[in-house]
C-alpha cells in the first residue's frame, strides 16, 4: 500500500512482453467515460534510450505496459516507440502510454450481418484486431455475477456510513425533524443496492439471447469504429482493465468500489483537498427510439411488417431525447433495454462537479489508485460541517479521474462525478403496423392473431 509519507515502491512501468521495468518520476493519468485513456509519464533520458533500442533489436511494436503506484495497478496502456519525447538539455524525457482500445484503429473490417447477437458480433470484430503482443486478453460482459463479494462488502460500508452520519445527529435535530439529509442519503443508499442489481439483469440478461440482435453493415470500416456503433446500437460501454480484459457493458452496473466520505476526518480514510461538488442531475427525463421493421407471419399465414417502439422515462425533467434513424434492432425487448441504457448513461455523464484527493496523505490510497469508471462516491451529510461552502452529501458516480503524480511533490486525484436517478425508471414497448396502424404488446400478440 502507498504509505501516508512517501511513495514506497514508487511509480513504475511494467513493460509486459520485454519484462522491463522502469521507475518513473512524475506522471499524468486521465480515464473518462467518454475518451480514451491516456497516460504521459517522466522518465531518465537513459531509460528513455534503453526503451526504445530495446524495442528496435526485438522488432516490438504497442507493447502493453501496467503503471503502477506503490505498487498496486493503476491501469494497462499501450507504449509506441515513436511516442518517446526528450527535451533538449533535459536529462529526463516524456513517454506518452496510449488505450489498449486504440489497437482497434490498425484493422478494417468488411461484413454485413442481416441479424446478430450482440456476442457474436463483438467477437468477430475483436478476432481480428492487430495486436500480437496481447493488449487485449479476452472479451466478458457486466450480464451476471453482479451480486459478487465486494458487494456485500460495499453495503456494510454503506450502511456503516448512514449509522455515523445518523449517530452524529442531535437529540434536537431528530426529534425536530431536521434529518431530510439524512433521509435523502438513506434514499441513496436503498436506490444503490437495489437498483444497480436489478438493473444489470434487466440491460443484459444475456448478451447472446435470440432477441438482443440487430443488423450491421460494414464496409473498409475500422475495428474500433466497428466496435463503437454495435455497443452504441445497444447502449453500452467498452473498455480494457488492467487484466487486458475488454469489457463490454455499463460501468455503474460492475462489481465496482465504494469510496465512503464521512465527514469526519478522524475516521475519514481519504483526504479531501477540494470538494466542488452541486446536486442536480441531468433534465433529461425521456428517451424514446424505434427499431428496424422486419416481415413477420402469423398463425393464419398472414404477413405484416412491423417494427418496434420504446420509451424510458423517470422523475422530472424537460429534455426528452429521441433519434432520427432507427435503431437497428427487431426486437421490443432489445429496444427497450437500450432506451433504459441510454437514460441511465444520460444521467452518469451528467458533471455535477468534482471531488479532489490527496493520494499522499490517504490512508486508504489502494482505492484511490485503482478508482475506476462507474465507481460509487458516497459523501455524508457530515461533509457540511467541514467544509466552507453549503454543500450537500450523496450518492455520486465516477465518469472522469485524472491522477497527477510527482514523487517528489506530491499525487492529486480529481474525480468528475455524476449521479444517478433519485426514482425508479419506467419504461414500455409495443410493436408497430404502421401500415394498418395497429400497435401489438408483443410479437405473439400478431402471431396468434
């Protein structure tokens, strides 16, 4: 574990294919939601030399690289030889660490799939990625499993945090009724490990069900283009852990950490150097979308084309979105699992503000090392009565961390934070004859007439 005091075991690169390690001096780490990752690090001129005629004896190119920061995993990046900078007079030079996502962007594909699953398509576009050195390892999915050991391990944080937060009230303030706060995080808190299981199963029962397909046409069309328009087409995310595992999915919907704040810096594992953070959410309240029309038969050999339509909506708002171009799916069920993804996505790209670490002086900064996308910031009403400003407490979701890091002065983590739907989201969907103009609940509806 980094230590309080300094950074024991330093900031290293684990280059994995050479074996190469490489103690570097400073760092800057970015990982979003809706960007590549990317990491610009400082190393010895010499090291920098070594690197790359290493790299040039054993013919290796993109080889992939850990950080590491006191000597827990930060992230797995890409490392190119033609992205090493030296400054002139400097005895130190830049190394600059790429996605392993970007390995996507050397390798077109041709294909036109009439219908498929969201599986068999993900891994026919991986296969054939250009990437001989293993920057990604595999491919899974956020479908099940959710229910996992660091769950229960992040409700008794949770639910340690409201039992702090409810004993540091006053006699006074119970009985006044003055704990809206209070009541608001409890909201939270059953919202967190309710909804996020629930919801995970809803999205993605299983990402190769006969009625998760659509229909894809592609022509000279780069893998990572590719890859972006199926999980766009189904309202999910992709990204690579350090593992090399490309995961496919919502990030909120992980087995992911907790990081408690509990306003108390005697208990208090992670210290605060800002806290810029203002409830609100997204105003988007509605997202509505149709699929693909396809002919369907029913049972008294009749034919109809039809196409589905559905729509998700929660709490208030005044934005409702809605796409021009069908989305290409046959399915109602499909359909309307991805407006419920677009919704939540909606809702966690929302920047409420941002929260500022400091690395060294956290006690629990293994977290904060390997704080990723999607993870949980749970914030006591507490924080107001350490802080200048009015601020609020609650349940915020990661969507961008940025690590700065030099061993000599000092680590600062931001992490952007989100949120997420305070009500439960409804959704619905129907199937279309627009040419008869009937509407259908379901398929067998039509087909059995």
């Amino acid at each position: 574990m980094t230590q309080s005091c300094d950074f024991q075991n330093g900031l290293e690169l684990r280059f994995l294919r050479t074996g190469v390690k490489l103690r570097a001096y400073e760092a800057s780490v970015r990982l979003s939601r809706d960007r590549f990752s990317y990491a610009r690090v400082k190393i010895s001129r010499e090291a920098a030399a070594l690197l790359v005629d290493r790299h040039e004896e054993e013919g290796l190119e993109y080889e992939p690289v850990i950080i590491s920061v006191g000597g827990v995993d930060q992230g797995r990046y890409v490392y190119d030889p033609e992205e090493v900078r030296t400054v002139q007079g400097d005895q130190q030079a830049w190394v600059t660490l790429s996605d392993p996502l970007t390995r996507l962007n050397r390798t077109t594909i041709t294909q036109v799939w009439d219908s498929v699953t969201v599986d068999d398509a993900i891994q026919k576009i991986v296969g054939m990625i250009d990437d001989p050195h293993n920057a990604i390892t595999r491919v899974d999915y956020i479908d099940e499993g959710v229910e996992g050991a660091d769950s229960f391990n992040n409700r008794a944080i949770i639910n340690q945090l409201v039992n702090l937060s409810e004993d540091a009230m006053t006699t006074a303030e119970r009985t006044q009724g003055s704990n809206s706060r209070l009541s608001r995080l409890r909201r939270f808190v059953e919202n967190y490990n309710v909804w996020k299981i629930e919801t995970a199963m809803d999205l993605m029962p299983y990402v190769d069900a006969p009625d998760y397909q659509g229909g894809f046409e592609f022509e000279d069309t780069p893998l990572l283009d590719a890859l972006f328009q199926v999980c766009n087409e189904f309202g999910l995310v992709p990204w690579v852990k350090t593992d090399g595992t490309l995961w496919i999915g919502l990030p909120e919907l992980a087995d992911t950490r907790v990081i408690p704040i509990y306003g108390d810096p005697s208990i208090d594992k992670y210290v605060i150097q800002q806290y810029n953070v203002t409830r609100g959410h997204s105003h988007a309240h509605k997202v509505t979308a149709r699929g693909s029309s396809w002919r369907y038969r029913s049972a008294d050999r009749s034919t109809a084309n039809l196409y589905p339509e559905a729509e998700a909506w929660v709490g208030d708002g005044d934005k409702v979105i809605s796409f021009d171009e069908p989305i290409r799916v046959r399915s109602a069920t499909a359909l309307e699992r991805y407006v419920r993804g677009v919704l939540i996505n909606e809702y966690a790209r929302y920047k409420n503000g941002n929260i500022v670490f400091n690395g060294i002086a956290s006690t629990d900064s293994v977290h904060l090392v390997e704080l990723g996308i999607g993870d949980s910031i749970f914030v006591s009403p507490q924080i107001e009565q350490h802080c200048d400003d009015n601020v609020d407490g609650g349940h915020f979701v990661v969507n961008e961390i940025q690590h700065d890091i030099n061993t000599r002065v000092g680590w600062q983590i931001t992490a952007t934070v989100g949120g997420l739907p305070d009500g439960d989201i409804q959704s619905k969907a129907v199937m279309v004859d627009r040419r008869r103009d009937i509407v259908y609940d379901s398929i067998a509806d039509f087909v059995e007439g």
